[in-house]
C-alpha cells in the first residue's frame, strides 16, 4: 500500500458515508425528543462556534467573517441557547465533559459581552468534575480583564494561534506582533492565567527552513506550554493565500519531501528529551499535563452538541449542523456510519489497542479489516503485537490517509457483501 497525496486533516474522510449512503433529513423535534429522553453514559461536549475575527489570518477561509460592529446581538444569541438547551433532561442529568469554544476568535467579544456567555453557562449546565473548558485565542485579543472573567468562570484551557514564532513566519500568516512581543505575552498569559496555555503551529509556509520548524519547537519546550498542534499549510480556497498563489504572488514548495522534512524535525526536535510525546497525529502534548479530553471525545465516540451559526455536531444518531440563527439541519447518522466513525476515530492516535478496534467491527467487517492492517503492516505504516497496532513513522505522517483508507476499504467491502 502506498499514497500519493497527503490528506492533511481528519476532515479529509468527511462525507464518504453521503457518497454511498443518502443522508435523511430529520426535523428539530427529533432532536428535541431526543435530550427529553435519559442521556446516555457516553463523552459528552459541548462546542460553542464564534464565526468572527478582528484580523484574518493569510490561509484562513474557515467559517468566520471580518468583525464590523457590535457582537451584543450575537452574545445574547449564544447566552440564550445555552438557557434554551439547558432545561432538558440531557443536561439537567448528567454534566458535560468538555466545553469547546472554536472560530473564528472567541475572545473577540467584549467583556461584558464574555460574560453574559460564560455565565449562561453556569446558570444552565452542569460540568464534571474533572471538565476541560478551552477558548481558541489570538494574543492581541486577550486583555487583563478578559483573562480575569476566564479564571472566574473556570476556563481551564487557552488554545493560542501562534502559527509561528518566527518573523517571517509571522508575517507570512498575518500574525500580529514580532516573535519577542509574541513570547513575553505567552510568558505573560501564563502567569495570568489559571490553567493550561497551549498554541498551533503552522509548518511548510514558503522558504521556511527546517532550523524554523526546530527553533518553533525548541520555543514552545522554553515556554513550558502544555500542548501544541502542529499542521502543514493547506491552501483553502477563497483565502487571501489562494488568491495570492492564483494571481502568481506566491510559490509554495508542496513537495512531499519538503513537507515530511518539516514534520520529521518539528516531531524530533520536540520530543528529543521525552518531556514531550505524541498525543494524536497532529498533537504533541507535555507527559502529565494537557489531555486533550476535547478530541479524545469527539474521537471514541462521543456526542458534541452545537452551539452557534456554523457549529456541527451530533447527539447520538443525529448530526446537526447549524447553519444560521434559525436554520439548522439536522440528519440521521446510522448505526453502521456510528461504529465506523469510531473505529476511524482510533487511528488519530499513534497507539490502537485491538479489543477497543473490535468492539467496532461486526462479523463481515473483520476480515476486511484483517486484510487491511496486513496491508498497513506490510507498508511500513503499522506494527503489530499481541494487543495494539502502533503507527511508525511513515503511519504517524500518513495517518490521516490511514484512517480515510480504513474506512473507505470497509465500506465498499461490505457494500459488495
């Protein structure tokens, strides 16, 4: 088995399903009698979208827009959701897990405006005790003010878009403040601020050398953070990058050598001293600290409920996704996509333990399988012991085509059956 192209992300391997299978399109009621009904033991976030920024970054064409004007209107928006939801049974009766607020910036809001959601929040749902509560952030978003009302409502958890801490890094992707300035606020923000500082990283922008990535990665151990994610540079269409490489205003080296090179030093130079392991493909997380409990969930099968114009998620058999104020869709995911979704979701992680990968599979489907990781194996992508499948290193950079291939292969195989 060998790939050609590289799939970046796990969203790669979104809508296989919809190519065999015809989504069937549900009304809000079903939903609605669903939290009414007892909420099952399983993971359980909650992921709040905030689709504005007051600067936008060079490859960015995610659901987001330029912030013009006030969000009050928004911010009560979300506050009143979180009133709507909160009075049934799915989460009058068991506590959430994690809460995730992604964008877009959430801390663009003002602070009053912060904390009408946050305390929304607490009046309405109930947490875990053990919850992780994140905000996706930039820097120059986060005021002393700000970064108190996240204490005292109990965020434990900033995920920081750096992207890079090198100048021309930095300018490439329309980041505000030089590398110094960038590193004093992070020291700054962790004095401050009561839980895990954590950031992204952005390798393969033009001419970057591999001395950036390890200096990048050098940096992030110096500065004691929790986490990082690290992802290579996707052109997305309809960013100011995919106009500037249209209109031939800039090259980028795509070559898959380039880009494997890149990774390789960021992963090596970050884990040399084993203070730093690889949490899931694209997260390397200091031992004992951030857990990441976010995509764990999202990955072994939990329900993530959304909140927010352009938030997707999904509450046991039914995917929701919203796409205005009031219009939602909301489809019927079957039990055979909940089990392969799952099973897809082990291979974000380096290490798959066998009995959880069969727990997914039912009797038609383990041959293919079988056949499948023989495959991987002989590729060079796994290896193999009485308990686990392990990604190497061709597995790790390659995962997720893995995961795409696991789940396209077991598909079309029973689809012949």
């Amino acid at each position: 088995m060998k790939f050609e192209t590289r799939a970046k992300s796990h969203h790669n391997s979104s809508g296989i399903f919809s190519k065999y299978y015809p989504p069937e399109r549900l009304s809000e009621e079903i939903l609605l009698n669903k939290l009414s009904e007892k909420p099952k033991d399983v993971p359980r976030v909650i992921y709040v979208h905030t689709p504005y920024c007051d600067k936008i970054c060079s490859f960015c064409n995610l659901n987001r827009e330029q912030l013009n004007g006030s969000l009050d209107s928004y911010a009560e928006y979300i506050a009143k959701e979180f009133e709507k939801y909160g009075q049934y049974r799915y989460f009058k009766e068991r506590p959430v897990d994690v809460i995730y607020f992604g964008g877009g910036t959430p801390t663009v809001y003002k602070n009053n405006q912060l904390e009408k959601i946050l305390e929304s929040i607490k009046k309405n749902i109930k947490l875990s005790e053990d919850y992780e509560f994140t905000l996706e952030t930039t820097l120059h978003n986060l005021s002393d003010e700000k970064i108190e009302t996240l204490n005292r409502y109990g965020v434990n958890r900033l995920s920081v878009g750096i992207q890079s801490f090198t100048t021309e890094g930095r300018k490439f992707y329309n980041r505000t403040y030089a590398k110094d300035e960038t590193i004093r606020r992070l020291k700054d923000l962790k004095i401050k601020f009561n839980g895990e500082v954590c950031v992204d990283i952005i390798y393969n922008y033009p001419d970057q050398k591999i001395e950036d990535v390890r200096s990048d990665a050098r940096t992030v151990k110096e500065l004691d953070l929790g986490s990082v994610s690290f992802y290579s540079l996707m052109v997305h269409e309809g960013s100011a990058l995919s106009k500037d490489i249209k209109e031939d205003r800039i090259k980028l080296d795509e070559s898959l050598k380039r880009e494997r090179e890149l990774h390789d030093a960021f992963v090596e130079e970050l884990t040399s001293d084993g203070d730093y392991y690889l949490l899931e493909l694209t997260k390397i997380a200091k031992k004992g600290r951030d857990k990441y409990r976010y995509i764990k969930a999202r990955s072994f099968g939990g329900d993530t409920f959304p909140i927010g114009v352009g938030a997707g998620g999904n509450v046991d058999d039914i995917t929701i996704f919203r796409m205005k104020k009031e219009m939602a869709m909301f489809v019927e995911k079957s039990e055979h996509q909940q089990r392969l979704d799952r099973l897809t979701g082990l291979f974000q992680f380096p290490v798959i333990e066998k009995k959880i990968a069969e727990k997914f599979l039912i009797d038609g489907e383990k041959k293919i399988f079988e056949e499948i990781m023989t495959k991987l194996k002989d590729g060079g992508y796994v290896v193999e012991n009485e308990k686990t499948y392990t990604l190497t290193e061709d597995g790790v950079f390659w995962g997720n085509n893995i995961s795409r291939e696991v789940l396209v292969r077991l598909v079309e195989g029973t689809l012949e059956k």
